[in-house]
C-alpha cells in the first residue's frame, strides 16, 4: 500500500425523512390546536368583562336617578332599562340602622340569561328616607317664610 489512508464515505442525506416531516406536523397542529383554545378562552373573558362593566354602568346610572329623584324611591322587580332593554333590574327599599336613612338595592342582569352572558351586578347604596328629605325641605321652607315675613313687616 502507498501511504495513502482510505477513508470511508459516509452516506449523507439531503433533507427530511417522513417520520421527521410526520413528527413536525404532530407538533404544529398540537400547538396550533392550543393557541385556539386560547383565544376562545380570551374572547370568552373580554365578552364577560364588557357585561359585567355594561351591568355596573347602568346600576350606578339607576342609584343616581334613584337618589335624584328622577324615579320614585320604590321596590320593582325585573324592571327594563329604558335605554337598553337587553338588560332588567330591580330596586328594593329597606330601613337602614341609621335613623332616617333608607338602604336602596339595585341589582341589573341580563333580560335573557344566556350560556356566555352571566353577568349580574348588585350595587348598595344608603339615602336619606325621602319622607324625612321632605320634613327638612319643609322645615327649610317654614324659616325662610318666617325670615321673609319678619323683614318685610314694619
């Protein structure tokens, strides 16, 4: 022999083979499979919170017609929001332990209950009782016309 040395060549493969291909695509679709999951997951949530900040929104609106007087202070039951009328509330009226001040409870959720719209909110709020609001609106009233009466007579 010459003093060359023989090297065996080794098969070198150009490419992928199918188990590799077959395993890649197991992978892809496993991951793309997740990431729908995900973002079902994430619509879901968004669509929840938009309820629940829709349903706060119009209970502090029917607390503040409520203690404007722009509805009677009063109980009701599964009343329609006159702007919106996917939405339902109800008031009720109680007795507070604070002497003339009444606790006022409005609940809002959805007119039909469906699967992804479970959204219910419920708001409390003290006012003073509107038949006391009337006494000191009364009284107020009685002095100012006495303090009229008093400077306009001689």
């Amino acid at each position: 022999m010459t003093g060359r040395r023989r090297y065996r060549q080794t098969h070198i493969t150009k490419g992928l083979s199918l188990l590799e291909v077959m395993l890649a695509l197991a992978i892809l679709g496993v991951a793309i499979a997740a990431l729908g999951e995900l973002v079902r997951v994430g619509m879901r949530s968004a669509e929840q919170a938009r309820d629940i900040t829709e349903a706060q929104l119009i209970c502090e609106a029917k607390l503040g017609q409520l203690a404007s007087g722009v509805i009677p202070l009063q109980g009701a039951n599964n009343a329609a929001v006159e702007w919106d009328n996917n939405w339902v509330y109800s008031v009720q009226v109680q007795n507070a332990s604070q002497q003339n001040v009444v606790s006022v409870t409005v609940s809002v959720q959805p007119a039909r209950e469906t699967a992804s719209n479970r959204a219910t909110v419920t708001q409390v709020q003290w006012m003073p009782n509107p038949s006391y609001a009337q006494q000191l609106i009364d009284a107020e009233l009685a002095a100012l016309e006495a303090q009229a009466a008093e400077t306009t007579s001689p």
